[in-house]
C-alpha cells in the first residue's frame, strides 16, 4: 500500500524536474544565441565625458590585474582576440565598450591591485573606474572575477563594500577553476559564500568558470541573456 500511495508523488517529481531541466536548457540555448550574435569593440574611455550614449544595458567586468578578465570575454563570445589578453598585468588601462548584437553592452574594467605604470595614471585609472560604477544608470551587473587559486583579496573586499554602498548588484566569478583541486575548490565556495551573506548587493550565485576548459560559460551566459534586451536596439 505504501509503495502505491508513493508512486503518484515519485512521478511528479520526475515531471518537475524534467521542466526544470527543459527550462534551463532554453536558459542556456538563449544565452548561446545571444552571445552568439556579432560582437564589437565600440570604444576606449579614459574620462567619464566620454562615455557612450547608449540605452543598452551593461554588464562590467571587474577584477585584480590577471585574473582572467579579457580571457572570460574572449570565451563568452567565442572569439580569441576579441578582449586583449597578455601576460602583463594592468595592460587595460581604460573602460572598454563592446556591443553584443544591439541586445547587450560589456565592459572591461581597468584591472586593480598591479599596473606598472606611474601612479598618477593608477591613480587615473581607479578614479575613472569608481565613478563609472558608482554613476552609470544603465550598469545592470558587475562580474567581479575572483581567482580560484586565491580567493578573496582585500582589495577584492573594498570594491565589494563600495558596490554595497552604491547598491550596484555584483556577482562572484571564480576564474582558472581548473588549476584548483575539487575538494579546494569546494572549500573556497564555501567560505565565499558565507562572506557575500552578509554583502547587501551581492548576487546570491557564485560562478565557477575555467575559460581553458569552457566550464561555466554555457551558465554565466544564460544568466547574463536575462539582462540583455529581447530584441536589438537599432
């Protein structure tokens, strides 16, 4: 009797899980198109009167010098040399704007916490950075890359208090997840995630991305396709 009375409850659950598998796949296959979609450089900002007019929503990259920005771009849209990538860490030095299909503006962050360049220019750089995230009505999410291998660093800690103040919504990408063990790998999860429990604008996900292996991408694309506009802005 008892294995009668269950059977109806066990195929419900399979229903539901089956539509909630259906709908991420759609999820995904909408991101996919999105990012899919053409791609291009727009403009370099080093001043906030040069900002682009634009009524797309933007999502921002943000993160300490080498930890994976120009290379999460790059395998987001598919394209090797889209963002610029190099061994050098503080090689972008202005806001870069990048049109995704007239649906979604990115932007790559100056890097923080490295740059060998005079400290005026830093100084310039991280200024320029402050004011565009503190300013910019059309930034819908800021991506602040975390490497796996590291963990949160304080000046990771002092982008996320200001972005709390200025109750801009920022998620946690852990980058070169595959240079990090699985049972590390987990254990940082956790810490991170108790830490952004008490950040008033964190999102509430962690994304765990190698840009080598193309973990992630297909998820961290289906959340950003959310943001995006349903059709092109022409």
């Amino acid at each position: 009797m008892t294995q009668e009375a269950d059977a109806p409850q066990s195929g419900s659950d399979d229903a539901t899980e089956g539509a909630a598998e259906q709908e991420q796949a759609a999820e995904q296959e909408n991101g996919r198109r999105l990012f899919a979609a053409p791609c291009s450089f727009l403009l370099s900002v080093a001043q906030m009167a040069q900002l682009p007019a634009s009524d797309l929503p933007e999502v921002a990259f943000a993160g300490r010098s080498n930890v994976g920005k120009s290379s999460l771009v790059n395998a987001l849209t598919g394209r090797k040399t889209l963002a610029r990538t190099s061994n050098t860490p503080g090689r972008t030095q202005q806001l870069n704007f990048f049109d995704l299909g007239g649906r979604l503006m990115l932007v790559d962050l100056p890097g923080y916490g490295y740059a060998q360049a005079a400290k005026s220019d830093i100084t310039q750089w991280t200024r320029l950075t402050r004011d565009y995230l503190r300013g910019r009505a059309q930034l819908r999410r800021v991506l602040l890359l975390i490497d796996a291998r590291h963990g949160l660093k304080p000046n990771d800690r002092d982008v996320m208090k200001e972005l709390d103040t200025t109750a801009v919504v920022y998620q946690v990408v852990l980058t070169k997840a595959d240079k990090v063990k699985p049972a590390e790998l987990e254990s940082l999860l956790a810490r991170s995630q108790q830490e952004l429990a008490s950040h008033v604008a964190a999102y509430p996900e962690i994304a765990v991305t190698s840009a080598v292996k193309q973990r992630g991408i297909a998820e961290l694309r289906a959340s950003l396709g959310e943001l995006a506009l349903p059709t092109p802005l022409r």
